[in-house]
C-alpha cells in the first residue's frame, strides 16, 4: 500500500491505494463539522460503443434504483434521514457519486458505496421506467439551442472519436439499450480497480481509511481497465475550418467556436487556463473589454478551456448583439486571437491574469465538495497531483509561450465555427 | 428516528448601528479562506413606478460601473486580482473576496453603496445588454411561463411584473434616472450591511463607520398593504413549438414569517422538495410514471416580507400534461385527506435538522441570511428554534396547514410549449 501527503485549500491531503486497486484520497480540513465523499469511476461517454451511447449516464440514474442492500430510493432515505445530501453526475470521461454529510455520520456513504460497487440490480422494469425519465432528460436538453448548438459544433470537431457524442446519448440508443447491456457495461467498468474514492473535510486520517478498508477493501479488483474498454481511433486532428448553421425560434444570434486542443495535465493545457483568463477571465479581458464594452457587438462572451483524457476543446460562446452583423462579430473576434498569436502579451497583462487564477483557487475550495471534485476530476483523469501543479505551472508561464500556444492551436484552419441563427423568417422582421 | 446529537451550526453575529443610520451585521468565521460582504436596501422593484419597470434592477446592477473614487476599469483591477467579485440587484450589492482582502471589498461596496456614478455611455451599453436579453427571453417558453404564471397568481400588483422590466419599460430608463431613483432609495435608514470570515467585528466596525459616513440618512421604507386577485381557477398558454412543455400549477402563497412556516417547511418535503426520490410527487410522477426529468412543488421557498406562491412545476412532453396535472391535484387532495405516513414524516425532519449546517460552507451564504435575518426581524436564537420547529412538527400539523394553505380547487394553470389554449383551459378546471 502506498502513502503520500501533501497541502490544497487549507487541507492535508493523504493517497492510499488498498490492494483490490482502490484508490483513495483523504483530504482532512476541520473548519465545518462537515465530510463530502466521493466515488469516481473512470467510465464516461468515451468508453462507450457506439451502441451503447448513453449507458454512461443511464446508468448514473440506475445507481440509486436498487441494489442488494438498498432496495429502490432506499439511498436517498437514508441519506436523508441521516441529515445529508446526494447527487451524481457523468461526462466524456468519467462517473462520479457525490454525498455530504455531517462528520458524526460520513461513514454510512461508504456501505452504500460498497454495495451498489458490487451488487446492482439493474431490475428490468425499474429500467424501463427510468428509460422514460432520461428521453426526458434528453427532451429537455433539446430545448436549449445553447446545449443543440455546442452539442453540434462537438459532433463536427471528433468526426469519429465518442467525444463527439452527447454524454445523454441519443433517443435511438437509449430506446435500444436493454438491461442486459447496461449489466455488460458495469462489470467491466464499475469495480476497485477502475475508482478513486475522495473523503474530504472534518475526518480523522486514520479513522477514515480503516473505515474504507473496513467497506471496500474486500470487493475483488474486476477486469483491468484496458482489456475492459472498448478500441477507438484516436481523436484525430482537424483538417481545414468547418462552419455549420443552425435555426431557432428567437431573435438571438448565438456563436460557438471550438478547437480541438491537448489531453488534460499537459503544459499546454496548463497555457490554455492563461488564455482563457486573457482572452474572457474578468470585466479586464481581452475579448470582453473590446468586443462587449468598448466596441459593443456581442451581449456576453465566454470561453473555456475543456481538456479531456484523449484530447480537448477550447471552447468560445459569444451572443452577437442586435444591430451587428455576426461576420461583424467573427472577424473582430478573429483580429483579437490573432494579435494574441502574434504578438507577446505584456508583464503587467500576464501577471494580472496569473494572479486571478491564484485567487480563484481560495474560491474553488471553499467547501469540502469543491475540494473533493476538484481533487477526484484530475484523480480519476490523470493524477490528483496536477490538483496542485497546475498553478505553479501557469506561474512560471511566458508570454512567449502564450503567444506560441495560441498560434498553434487556435488557429482557423483547425476549428469549427457554428452558428444558431433566427428562423429565415425573422431575419426580415 | 431524528438522529441524535448532530453537529451545531455555530454563526455568531454581532449587530451594530452606524452613525449613518444603517445596521451592520458581523459573523467572525475562524479559519476561512474567503470573506463575503453584502450589502441589502429595502425597497426593490416595489419601488419601480408605474411604466418604469426595471429601474431598481438596474439602480442596482449598474453600481459596480464607476464611482465618484474609481471609474469601473479601475474597480475591476483592484478586486478581480484578489479573487473579488461582485454582483449587483435591485435588493442590493454583495460580493466575496479572499479572505485576507476583507477591506478592499468592503471599501469598494460602501463606494458602490454610497456614490455609484451611473456613467451615461455605461448606462447606455448595459441598458442595451439588457433589451437584447429582453428580446430573446421573449420567444423563451422556460422564461414566459414562469411569467405568466406569476401574473395569474398576483395580477397587477409588482410581484406579478418581471424584475427586470419589459423591453417597452427599460428603453424609457436612462442614466439620470438610475441617479434619481439612487438618490431617493439607497439611503442609510433602509440599508443592512452583512460582513461575514475571518474578522475582528470591532475592526470591521471602525473600518464601516468611517466608509458609510458620507451615506445620507433617509427615511425607512414606507410600505402599503399589498392588494392580490382572489383566488380562482385561471389559466393562460404561451405557445411555442417546443419538444417539452413546462407547467405550472399553483396559487397565492405565506408569508415568511407566518407561524405555519416550519409546518409548511416539512410539507413541502414530503410532497415535493425533499430530496431525490423522497418526496412524493418526485417518486410517482418522475420515478413511477416517468413523466419528467424536472419535476417539484414547494410553497416556503418563495415566502418573504410578502406572500410567495405554492407553485407544482413540471417540465414533460406534451402527450404527458394532463396526467402530470392530474397526479399533482391527486398528491395535493392526498395530504390534505389522510395524514402523511410517520416514516415520511420523520425523514423529511431529519433531513431538515441534520442537513442544515451543511449549507451554511460558503460565507456568502451566511451574508445572506444574515441580511434575511435582519429583514425578517428574526431573534438571535432563530435557527437553533427553528430546527426545534421542524422537529415538533406531527403528522396532524401536516395535515392541517395541507387543508389550510393548498388549494387544489383555486389554482391557476400556466403552460409554455406545444399545448393548445383550449387543452390548457380544460386542465385547470378541477
């Protein structure tokens, strides 16, 4: 078993891997009687087939609808009765299983944990039930042209790699998926060897890795993770610029532009933080300044650095104003990426920027679950160290590796640029 | 079954009055990384005249845009360096800093406070912002309905407008105007100042008094007895050709401080706000007949110095409205007719008693209910009786603040989406 310990927002955090391959994190931080506990599973929409496209989420849903010891909403009873809350939640990457309780009572977390690991029912009439609640889920989702619109710009960006799926799946996927594949889909990736479990807050180190051990140190470590995930091509480079046009029934003029970028701890995902602060951290930024304040053609403008296992999207999400033309507002969006492609940002600028990514870090661990996510994501991802590298990289930035960074990477010809427009209608209204 | 000795919420607060005429509120918090600052004035869109809809959203939104001290670039790079934000309303201004810069973002909302500038060419862009915002939300079936709804439930009075006015409201409101509007209403007598982490409340005292000095006194807050329609079955459909249609059912709502507020606060989680699947509506009609992702009721959330509403929400397709609508009306005349189960009884409390600390983690959230505190005229000993309210409550309290405050017979219907007006009239008949 190893051990090792370091400091993140005012916690000290121990790693431990038990023998069945757990791994585990303890974060410990007494200022609020409070513990949140979290179960990653490295199973996302990108381990999927394409068959199974929206297993990954569906089966999110299906983790509190039944297991050996907790028949059907007997997990959110007792989390309940015990004074605390639950939640979950899936990406491209991976599955996480969120609780908080008060730091008497944590450790109740860790049976439920324990036996929906090994002992999912996956009953098939709960299954075709909760079928029902995520078509609506996806119904929902198809209401937002936001969500429709990046959801497209996605699909272009991974012409064939599973990033390019929606992590809810599609309506014909999920309508075809039958319990027998879901069951497939968690044995090969729902065990120890496929986790990390973070324990953050009012905890007793000790205490708190005996009472893992205690759960989950007996569950037999399951299929290694490569022999259990599916082959796919790797997430391939874009070749020339890509637009697409969407319509909707409002006057808004909504633009997406995404990049594909690099995997998640890399420098360079490091350098991409910076220039998202540049480009749209803060009332200061290069984007708002110019393109919402002083030359007032878009309404809001943001951007966000998305890097993922396999690969990564550098997103950017403007609304155009009414009276600008959206060419108007691509090509001065266009002119700001390019001076950052060409010409080095200034100290003071690039000092500035660093220094609001330092301040959000007291922010992005205020309370014991954003420790606990923010700990767990790179955990179960990469390596929860990045956790605590990621700043110190970005401190020691140039900006001539800024500007490097951006002439690579966000550049025309390797993007796609989508467009939700009104309706051929409205345009002459 | 409430389980025993949890952990107590510790949030002392020590209460000051300013030589200017505001209260100031502080709640030291040993250990914490950030601070929060709040500042609240009484008033908000019960103040916008007649026409003016939006004045007080923007009076109030648009204080972080320059002062007499510092114009807005300069605001911005003072606190964004420092992890400092902040966000102004028609209630108010608040932000949250890290902790160590506790003053800077008190200096900066007492300059906010006291001499925002209102900038003609900032006024004008963000009033812009906002018609724009306007005109999209008008197509948006979510927004409408929600609006919609609120009309029906308090017709002409200002709870039933939008906060942020009306595209027609806002293009009459300028800069000069937020400056009237500013001068008039952001006075001292109506303000209440909540400063929350890792402070010394003396020292925060001295460093307040001198910041809202210059804040002029004013008059309290003159309020009129608010007028709503009676309560009646009434209905209304913003069409939209939209894959789901969101629905709202409900009526005329309680007052914060009504002596039923821990009752209703356990009703609501045992028949639509407790969490996951442990509240009824959510478990039948999400989890047993799939009709929703989003599906809630609730009648103490929206409670304040005014009635709220008791709203039943459900966003689902639209072959499925009339059953969403008919299970709601079934679980509303279900509580009010058989005495809730004492197993549901005791889970709804003890998630009540045991989550409560667990929401109090960031300081913002104590700023805020501090200000709530204060408003509500709440006692120091508040929380601690309200979670012995919620664990005095019986299966009988339930039932009779069910039959007294529900009234599945007198609802209003909203619908937004693909439902036709005839169909949603038919539905809100009982």
């Amino acid at each position: 078993m190893r051990d090792s310990s370091l400091e993140k927002g005012g916690a000290r955090i121990h790693e431990h891997v038990l023998e069945n391959g757990l791994r585990v994190l303890l974060a410990e931080r007494h200022l609020d009687p409070v513990v949140a506990v979290m179960l990653w599973y490295r199973a996302g929409a990108r381990n999927e087939t394409e068959k199974e496209a929206g297993v990954s989420h569906f089966l999110e849903h299906m983790m509190f609808k039944g297991s050996a010891r907790y028949g059907k909403g007997a997990i959110d009873r007792i989390t309940t009765t015990l004074g605390g809350t639950n939640n979950a939640f899936t990406t491209a990457d991976h599955t996480a299983y969120w609780f908080e309780f008060a730091s008497d009572r944590w450790e109740s977390a860790l049976e439920v944990e324990a036996d929906r690991m090994r002992a999912l029912l996956l009953d098939p009439a709960e299954f075709e039930a909760e079928k029902q609640v995520v078509l609506e889920e996806l119904a929902q989702g198809e209401d937002d042209p936001w969500r429709v619109l990046s959801q497209e710009v996605q699909s272009a960006l991974f012409p064939r790699h599973p990033y390019r799926r929606p992590v809810i799946g599609y309506s014909d996927t999920l309508k075809a998926l039958g319990p027998g594949e879901m069951r497939d889909y968690y044995e090969r990736f729902y065990h120890p060897g496929n986790a990390v479990l973070v324990v953050s807050g009012d905890i007793d180190p000790a205490r708190a890795l005996a009472a893992v051990k205690q759960h989950l140190g007996s569950i037999p470590a399951g299929k290694p993770y490569r022999e259990a995930d599916a082959f796919r091509a790797p997430a391939e480079a874009q070749r020339g610029e890509q637009r697409l046009t969407l319509r909707w029934d409002d006057e808004a003029r909504r633009l997406c532009i995404a990049w594909p970028t690099v995997a998640l701890g890399t420098d360079e995902d490091c350098i991409l933080d910076l220039v998202s602060t540049l480009l749209a951290g803060g009332r200061l930024s290069r984007l708002y300044r110019r393109l919402v304040i002083e030359e007032r053609c878009a309404t809001s403008i943001s951007v966000h650095n998305d890097t993922r296992v396999e690969s990564g999207c550098f997103w950017l999400f403007a609304e155009c104003a009414q009276g600008t033309q959206p060419a108007e507002l691509e090509r001065r969006i266009d002119a700001e990426l390019e001076r950052l492609a060409r010409v080095p940002v200034a100290r003071a600028e690039l000092a500035r920027a660093k220094r609001i990514i330092a301040a959000g870090e007291a922010h992005d661990a205020e309370s014991v679950s954003d420790l606990a996510e923010d700990l767990g994501e790179f955990a179960i991802d990469a390596d929860w160290r990045l956790a605590l590298r990621t700043l110190e990289r970005i401190q020691r930035t140039s900006a001539e590796e800024v500007r490097r960074t951006v002439a690579k990477l966000l550049v025309p010809d390797r993007r796609v640029v989508g467009w939700c427009l009104p309706q051929e209608k409205r345009k002459t209204r | 079954m409430i389980a025993p000795g949890l952990p107590r919420l510790e949030l002392p607060i020590e209460r000051f009055e300013l030589s200017c005429g505001a209260q100031l509120l502080v709640s030291p918090r040993p250990q914490a990384t950030i601070a929060a600052v709040s500042v609240h004035v009484r008033g908000g869109p019960a103040l916008d005249p007649a026409g003016r809809e939006g004045l007080a959203f923007l009076t109030g939104s648009l204080v972080d845009q320059g002062t007499a001290a510092h114009d807005e670039e300069e605001l911005a790079a003072l606190l964004e360096p420092e992890g400092g934000e902040v966000g102004g309303d028609a209630a108010g201004v608040s932000g949250s800093i890290v902790n160590e810069r506790w003053e800077l973002l008190l200096e900066s909302l007492a300059e906010m406070t006291v001499a925002p500038a209102y900038p003609s060419d900032k006024v004008e862009l963000h009033r812009q912002r906002l018609l724009d915002r306007l005109l999209v939300e008008r197509d948006d079936p979510r927004v409408q309905g929600g609006q919609l709804f609120r009309k029906l439930v308090y017709g002409a009075h200002w709870l039933g407008r939008a906060a942020y006015g009306t595209r027609a409201s806002v293009a009459k409101i300028g800069a000069r105007e937020l400056r009237a509007h500013h001068r008039r209403n952001w006075v001292a007598r109506r303000g209440v100042i909540a400063v929350c982490g890792q402070v010394d409340p003396q020292a925060v005292r001295r460093r307040a008094e001198r910041l809202f000095a210059r804040w002029p006194t004013g008059t309290p807050l003159q309020t009129t007895p608010p007028r709503f329609p009676a309560r009646a079955v009434r209905s209304g459909v913003f069409p939209s050709k939209r894959a789901q249609v969101h629905v709202y059912l409900g009526h005329l709502g309680i007052q914060r401080n009504h002596p039923d507020y821990a009752a209703l606060v356990v009703l609501d989680h045992v028949l639509g706000t407790g969490p996951g699947f442990t509240n009824r509506i959510a478990r039948i009609l999400r989890d047993e007949l799939g009709l929703a992702y989003s599906v809630n009721a609730n009648i103490h959330g929206s409670a304040g110095i005014l009635p709220g509403m008791f709203t039943a929400y459900i966003g689902t397709s639209p072959d499925k409205v009339r059953t969403a609508v008919e299970g709601f009306r079934r679980e509303i005349v279900r509580i009010q007719e058989e005495p809730v189960g004492q197993e549901e009884l005791e889970v709804a409390k003890s998630y009540l008693v045991g989550s409560f600390p667990l929401g109090f983690e960031r300081a913002a959230r104590r700023a805020s209910y501090m200000i709530s505190a204060e408003v509500h005229g709440f006692p120091p000993d508040y929380l601690e009786r309200l979670l012995e309210s919620f664990a005095a409550v019986t299966r009988e309290d339930v039932q009779r603040v069910a039959r007294q405050h529900l009234h599945p017979r007198q609802c209003v219907l909203a619908a937004a989406g693909p439902l036709a007006k005839a169909e949603v009239g038919r539905l809100a008949r009982p």
